[in-house]
C-alpha cells in the first residue's frame, strides 16, 4: 500500500470514529447510509473499523524521549511499573459473576506512586493463554500515543516517560488498536498514577471561627502536609444478564451498576461492625449490607477508618462515564487540588467529569459516620455511597479494652480492625502510615492469597470470628 492510500485509510479510519464518538452532521454524511441509530451503530461502525484492519494511530514521536535506554542514564530516579493484562471471572453484586478484564489481576489496577520528575519505566505483559490483546495509556505521560499500541498474547512492551506533572492521573488499556477500548475499560482495566509534588504537599488551612468576649473572628487552623491518605476510583458497570459488556446498554448512558474501587457498597458496615454496634450480626446498622457474610473473604464489605482531628488526604479519579458530583454527607471539602493547582476551599461538593481527577483535604471534627457518595441519586443508589468512621462514636474503646481486643484504648477504630487495603494508596513523602490494612478489593483468589502469604496486611474473614468470640464470651 502506498503513501497516500494508506494516508487515506487513516482518515476514513478517524472520520468512522468521529461519527461513533460524536456524530457529526457532516462525518454522518460521509458514511453512506450511516445513521446513528444504536442499533446499527456498535454492529456496522466496528465491523467496517475490524475489516480496515483497526484503527493505526499515524502520530510521530514528537513530545518526549520514551527511550527506556537514554531515561534510565539521565541521573532521575527511575521507578519500574510492571502490569500483566488479564481476563477474569469476578463478583459482582447479588451472589452473580461477570467477565471482567484486569491490570495484575484486580480492579481497579495497581496503583504507581511516583515523584514529579521520576522516570517511570512501564511493562505490559499478556500471557500467551490470554484470549485478546490489551495495552496501556498513560495519562501521567507526555508521549506519542503511539508508545500506547496494544500487545499481543504473549508479548510485552515497554515504554519510559518523565512524569512532569505533580497530580493524580488516570491510566487505561487501549484496547485492541483501539477497538474495544471501552469494553477493556469499563470491564475493569483502569486504575491510577500518583505524581507526588517534588517540593512535596502543602500544609492544609482550614478555616474556623471563634469568640471572645462576645467577638466572633477567624480563627485559622493549620495542620502539617502529613496525611492519612485513601484512593477512591469511581465507575460503572454496563452488563448484560449473563454478566458480559453490553455496548449497547454504554452507548445509551444505561448502567447497571456504579462502583467505587470496582465494587457496589465495598465501604459499608458488615456483620462485625452489627455485632460491635449493635450486638448481633443479624442487626443491620445500614441499609444497604449486599457484602455481608465471611464467606465473601476478600470481597466483604469493610469501612474506612480515620481519626478525629486527623489531616485526611483522599486520591479521587471518575473512571467513568458518567460524572462524579464528590461530597461527603456530614463533611464540608477543605481544600480541592487538581494536577497540583488549589481549586477551591471549604466547598461542600466538587464535580468531576470522566477521566477527571483531584485530591481533596480535610480534617474530620467530630466522632462519627460519614458517607461519601457521587451525589447523583441514581450513582448514590446504586453502589456510590462509601462510608468513613470518624474516632470512636460507637463508644467502644471500653468494651474492646475490657474483652482484651486491644490493650489500650484507641483514636480510631483502623487499630482494632485496620483500613481495606484497595483504598490505601502507596506510601508517598508525607504518608501518614496507616496503623493496620486488611485485605479487601475486587482482586482474584491468587491475589488475596499472594497479600495474606506476605504477612503485611489482616486476613479478616480469619480473624473476625476469634474477636466475635472475645466479644461475646
Ligand atoms: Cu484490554
């Protein structure tokens, strides 16, 4: 094929696109026949894109060196990223499965956690029994997206880049040459890079009142850059009834599920938390316990535990489709930054658009129960409300030292039962680390199993029922 056809190729190839992305008047016209009907849309739209044989991004590598060679002897810090791509049967909600596909086996990916101005050396792996090929987009990077091409069963590539950029930045798989990238994606292959500021973070003001001699001014609190940190990656689930991708049910906006972390409801209480609160693991203390019994394991619901007066920085990115409108029930967003830029303070909830990203800041008053969900009614309803325990509102600290839990009382209840490890990012500069992590997450058996063998984190389904025991004996 010369030049100038295989030119021409290219730009069928982006205009089919257009029309299936935004459907232009005029890319329309161009596709004889073409309407957007959805039916006719995922069926002859990707079948003419599959017959050209993919889509061929055509980009030269015009922004960045992406030699891993020349990288890795520039005297930077290199940090290696090492992924495999692979598809898995896992749970979802009511006791079914669905077909999903994973970055290292779970959902969301692992998590990279850099320095601005690291160099980050990136490997895919596809097992050669894996049925497709996936790749990976980085968002943390400045290169050619070409580096981003997908890799056959069997293959691994590799890519280097210079994260530039302090933030947090969502990273996907491609697809395959781009086809079925939403598939990939909303089946599961996302998770996040965070690029730590190279000067580090900021100190958090919050801003308070207080009176004096009948004197209401401002009195400014100021807590060190330190912080608890959790990551909380939102998304949806578009699924048909025997669990597979339906394209048609995404290309209407129709999801079946929202997700936070690859799970509905994954942060609510469970039947320990209803024997601890209310004396009997039989007694709900939320209105939605769908992860309830031991025998879910890895997959029982757990909650987010944090101290009073604690600075608490939260690691946010939409992976979805649909936006995110972040709030906290109960809490007022201290500080909001995006890709290292303050965007606003004391705001009671920040909109994020898809593949939109920020760190939020603040600092819990009072001992309590605090939900955060994408306050859109049908997100919240659906899997979107993910609940944090402020201190010790349950009054426990008597009753757990009494029964010999915990030797002494403590400033939250993550010392007693720990914090699920898939909300816990890595260590980073000015990481508060977190007094224990129990293991929780959409991950395979493998992986939970890999986690409990290395003795880092809590095997609660083990552990749960000797504390049961403790409590009521
Ligand atoms: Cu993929």
């Amino acid at each position: 094929m010369n030049k100038r056809v295989s030119m021409l190729f290219t730009i069928t190839a982006v205009a089919v696109m257009s029309a299936t992305l935004f459907g232009s008047t005029y890319t329309q016209t161009q596709i004889a026949g073409q309407s957007l009907d959805i039916d006719k849309m995922d069926i002859d739209v990707i079948e003419q894109i599959h017959q050209m044989g993919g889509l061929q991004l055509v980009m030269p590598q015009a922004f960045a060196e992406t030699d891993c060679g020349i990288l890795e002897q520039i005297g930077r810090n290199v940090v290696e990223f090492n992924l495999t791509g692979e598809s898995v049967e896992l749970p979802i909600m009511g006791g079914k499965t669905y077909n999903a596909m994973t970055f290292s086996g779970q959902v969301p990916g692992p998590t990279l956690r850099v320095t601005q101005g690291d160099v980050v050396k990136m490997t895919l792996t596809i097992p050669a029994d894996e049925a497709t090929a996936h790749g990976n987009d980085m968002h943390a990077s400045q290169i050619s997206s070409t580096a981003f091409e997908s890799v056959n069963p069997g293959e691994t590539s590799q890519y280097c880049y210079i994260a530039e950029s302090a933030g947090v930045f969502k990273y996907h798989c491609s697809g395959v040459k781009l086809i079925g990238m939403d598939q990939h994606v909303l089946s599961g292959m996302y998770g996040i890079a965070i690029v730590d500021p190279i000067n580090g973070y900021k100190k958090l003001m919050v801003e308070k009142t207080s009176v004096s001699d009948g004197n209401v001014s401002l009195d400014r609190q100021f807590y060190d850059a330190d912080a608890l940190e959790f990551q909380l990656q939102y998304n949806q689930l578009y699924l048909t009834d025997e669990g597979n991708y339906d394209s048609r049910a995404m290309f209407q906006h129709h999801n079946t599920a929202t997700v936070v972390n690859g799970m509905q409801f994954g942060y609510v209480p469970n039947m320990a938390h209803n024997l601890l609160v209310n004396g009997d693991v039989d007694r709900n203390i939320f209105v939605a316990q769908p992860w309830n019994g031991l025998e879910y394991k890895q997959y029982q619901s757990q909650l987010l535990f944090v101290e009073t007066d604690q600075h608490v920085r939260l690691f946010i990115e939409n992976q979805g489709n649909e936006p995110v409108f972040f709030h906290i029930v109960g809490e007022i967003l201290d500080r909001v930054t995006q890709g290292n830029r303050v965007q606003s303070a004391a705001t009671e909830t920040w909109l994020l658009g898809g593949s939109q990203n920020m760190i939020v800041d603040l600092v819990f008053d009072e001992p309590g129960a605090y939900a955060a969900v994408n306050h859109d009614y049908a997100a919240i309803y659906t899997g979107a409300a993910t609940v944090f325990v402020a201190g010790d509102p349950f009054g426990l600290n008597p009753v757990l030292v009494e029964k010999g839990v915990i030797p002494a009382p403590v400033a939250s209840y993550a010392y007693a039962l720990g914090n699920p490890s898939d909300a816990v990012p890595p260590m980073g500069a000015n990481s508060i680390a977190h007094p224990a992590q129990n293991i929780h997450g959409l991950m395979t058996d493998d992986v939970a199993s890999e986690m409990q063998a290395s003795g880092d984190y809590i095997a609660l389904w083990e552990v749960i029922p000797v504390v049961a025991e403790m409590l009521t004996s």
